[in-house]
C-alpha cells in the first residue's frame, strides 16, 4: 500500500513540475507556478522520507535528513532574501553548481555501494553506466557553475591561451575513455594484469582510485570549459550549465526509480537546452561558437569600426531639463533596460517614469533583448519585481517593428545589445548578433555612467550618431530627477 501511494505522490509532484513550467511562462502566473512546483516537490520529498521501502525497510534516520533539510532551508531563505538583483545572476549559478554537487554526490555514494558488493557479483552495465553519466556531467556542472559565479561577481577573469581548446578537448576525450574502458571492464571480461575484471569488482584495488580520478578530470574540465569564455556569452553559459545539471538529477532519478526526479531532470534539462538554443539563435550563432569563440573575454578587437581601435567621433551630452522636455511632449517612448538599470536598482523609479508620462498621454513601452543582463530573463525579472505591466514588454522583434514610429528610445544602461556595429560592421566581433534597433527611432538619450565599453569590451557606435545624446548619471539618480523636471513643467 505504502509503494502505491508513493507512486501517486510522485504522480503528483511530476504534474505539479510540468504546470508549474508552464506557468512561469507569464510574469502574471510565475509567482503562482514556482508555489505549485515548490508544493509537489514538497509532496515528493516527504512521500520519499515516510512511503519509501527497500527490502521491506524504510528510512530511519530521520534526524540527519530533517537536520539538513533545516539548515539547508535557512541558509537557502537567507541568501534569497538578502541578494539584491544585480547579484541574481550570481545567485543562479550558485544554487545551479549545488544542484550538479548534489547529482555527483550521489554518483559516488552508488558506486560506493557496488564496490561494497563483496559477493563476486558484477554490476549491471547500464546502472554504471548511469552513475559514471551523473557522475560526469554532475561535476562539470559544479565546477563551470562555480567558475561562473566567480567570473559573475569579478572575483575570476576570463583565461585564454594558446591551444586551449586542444587542451579541454584532450580532457573531454579522456573523461570519455575512462568511462568507456571502466564499463567495458566490469562486464566484458577485460583483464587487468592478468586478472579477469567484474568478476569480482570489489577484490580490485585499482578501482576505486581509477573511479575518483574521473571524478578530479571531471571537476578539472568543468573548470577549463567555463574559464575562456567571456563576459558577454555567461547568460548563454548558465543556461547550458542549467542543462547539465537537469540531466544529471535525471540520472540521480534512474538510479532510484525516483519518477519525480526523474521527471524533474528531465524538464530541467529540456528547457534548459531549449533555453541555450532560443539564445544563441537571438546572438545569431552557434552554440559551438560560444563555447570555443571566446568572445567579450581577454581578446578585444583592435580594427574595424566596432573594435576599441577605432578613433570615434564626438558625442553630445543631454540636460535634464532638455530630455524631460523631449519626453513630455513625445507621443510614443522606448524605454530599453540594461545591466546599468540593475546595478542602480531603479526599476522602480523607471516604473514610476512610466506612470508619470502614461498620465500625460505618452504611450510607454519597454524593449527587452533576450540576453539583456546578466542571466537569461534577468531585464524580465527585474521589471516584474517593480510591478510593470507584462504587456508593456516588448520582445525585440516587436520591439524592432515599432521603432521607426517612436519619437523617443531612452536606453538605460544596455550597451551591447544597441549596437548597430552588429548589423554594419563585419570586423566587429558582434557581427551578425541581432540587436534592438533604436538608431531607428527620431530621437536616442542613452542613460550611463561613463563613455567606458560594456560587457562585451567593445565600443558602441550608437553613441557617436547624431540623433543620440548622453545623459550621464546614475540610473536611479537620473530618473528621479528626470521625473522632478517632467513634474515641474
């Protein structure tokens, strides 16, 4: 009876995980599916500590689980709570790198338990094959997620070298053979020094060390994968290191015949992949491009008109007084959020701005690129939080169809996501990425602190054209005082 309602609880969960997907979807219903999802993990979690038997015994120890389930839920509501949303992106990559630790974690503890299997009995091929899998890409996870989340605060710089994708390739194709030949080992007969291997998988002493060396290549890799590539690429990073971890708790799922695990990993690990897809198809490249190309780490273009090289022309600074002027009498305004928008977190002021001129008669929309930011959705995020209205955002294609007609684009700290030496210069190393393009609109203000190059390390040749002017400032400062002079008038 207990295995029957077990298995209506991960039924449950399973269902609860693929509404909740669905749901978050929409700004409006988000909220809504991260509970339902939440619950049904909930649901899974205490069917498994109370329902779940194995040769008639149940687990006991329920002192160790509910004490880490304590501490893990305090420390993981306190870090929710306290990180601000410029360290969003940061936070991800974290809690991503815990979860491929996790699917590692049980890897070794499976493969602990084969090796204690003192009876002469050969471990079935398909179940090593599942812990040397979780095992593998589990740690990658970690390890590139935690390279991440370092080079994401600016505590690791980008690493480039000469042969380096000759080196992660010799590692990848080690990692492989050593998989390969541990498998073929244990149920093919293969001796080692003249002894036959998976006869008896415990009596060998070489196995163990032979199993935990794959585990440091694994790490190692994870490392040297993550490392080259630059800045500008990371939101397409974490969403494939999000993959990664997602197939690896399906392996965690096999092992355990765990459905909800199961099923979890897999969606994880689908929309993860389909997330990766849909953003390299928005930079115009490949997957394979990002992962080796290198771009927006230490290499920096020295020619051609989107590279630092370049000797530009003169830019033109903007008053206060004269944008708030400009903005109040506009008939359709652009608001396009960028990184620079986070790091002063004025999402609510710009929201306020919104308000402000929508009382005027200015029709206000948002333009969002979908690898604005710091992280896949971080500019959707961060508006949602200030509570603008979801069918305020544009996507870049609809936003790209309405900016001939604008009358005002006020870019807010984006950079590299407005430059139109995407589109006309072939030496950029941007080239072909597409891009929102506000040159297109009558008039362009661009909202940063200072003339230096974004993410990308490149220079923006928006900045140089004659319909846009600088409005140099702090986000939050400048739109609260934009707001005043729009007030005054």
């Amino acid at each position: 009876m207990g295995i029957s309602i077990l298995t209506v609880c991960y039924l449950i969960a399973s269902v609860t995980f693929i509404l909740g997907l669905k749901m978050l979807s929409n700004p409006a219903t988000a909220r809504k599916g991260n509970l339902i999802a939440a619950g049904g993990m909930t649901l899974a979690i205490l069917g498994t500590i109370f329902l779940y038997e194995e040769n008639g015994q149940r687990l006991h120890n329920y002192g160790w689980i509910f004490g880490g389930i304590f501490i893990g839920g305090i420390i993981g509501t306190m870090t929710a709570r306290k990180v601000k949303m410029t360290a969003m992106p940061e936070l991800v990559s974290l809690f991503n790198g815990m979860g491929g630790a996790c699917a590692a974690l049980i890897s070794i503890v499976e493969f602990g338990r084969l090796v204690r299997a003192d009876m002469g009995i050969t471990a079935p091929q398909g179940e090593l094959l599942i812990i040397l899998l979780g095992l593998i890409i589990g740690s990658v996870s970690f390890a590139g997620s935690m390279i991440a989340w370092g080079k994401l605060n600016g505590r690791i710089k980008d690493v480039v070298f000469r042969g380096q994708h000759l080196v992660n390739l010799f590692f990848l194709l080690l990692l492989v053979a050593g998989a390969a030949y541990l498998i073929n080992s244990m149920d093919f007969g293969v001796t080692f020094g003249g002894q036959p291997l998976g006869l008896h998988f415990a009596a060998e002493p070489w196995v163990k060390p032979f199993f935990y060396s794959i585990f440091v290549l694994a790490l190692v890799y994870g490392i040297l994968f993550v490392l080259p590539i630059g800045g500008a690429d990371m939101p397409v990073v974490i969403s494939l290191l999000n993959s990664f971890t997602g197939v690896a708790a399906a392996c965690g799922g096999f092992l355990y015949d765990n459905r909800a695990m199961l099923t979890g990993g897999i969606l994880v690990g689908a929309a993860g992949t389909l997330l990766t897809i849909l953003m390299c198809k928005a930079m115009n490249r490949s997957l394979m491009n990002v992962l080796i190309g290198s771009f927006g780490g230490g290499a920096v273009a020295t020619n051609g008109t989107g590279g630092v090289g370049k000797k530009q022309g003169v830019y033109k600074e903007i008053s206060l007084s004269d944008a708030a002027m400009i903005m109040s009498y506009a008939h359709k305004i652009m608001i396009v959020p960028g990184y620079g928008l986070a790091v002063a977190q004025a999402q609510h002021v710009c929201h306020e701005l919104e308000k402000l001129l929508t009382e005027k008669g200015v029709n206000v929309k948002y333009a969002i690129h979908p690898v604005a930011g710091r992280m896949p959705g971080h500019m959707n995020v961060l508006l949602a939080e200030a509570d603008v209205d979801y069918d305020n955002l544009l996507e870049m294609e609809q936003a790209n169809a309405e900016f001939p007609t604008t009358d005002v684009v006020i870019v807010l700290g984006a950079n590299d996501v407005v430059n139109p030496a995407a589109k006309n210069d072939p030496g950029s190393p941007i080239y072909g990425m597409p891009i929102l393009e506000v040159e297109a609109a009558k008039t362009c203000i661009v909202n940063k602190r200072s003339m230096k190059p974004g993410y990308a390390g490149i220079e923006n040749d928006l900045f140089f054209q004659p319909k846009t002017s600088m409005l140099f400032g702090d986000a939050k400062k400048v739109l609260q005082d934009l707001i005043a002079e729009i007030k005054s008038l």
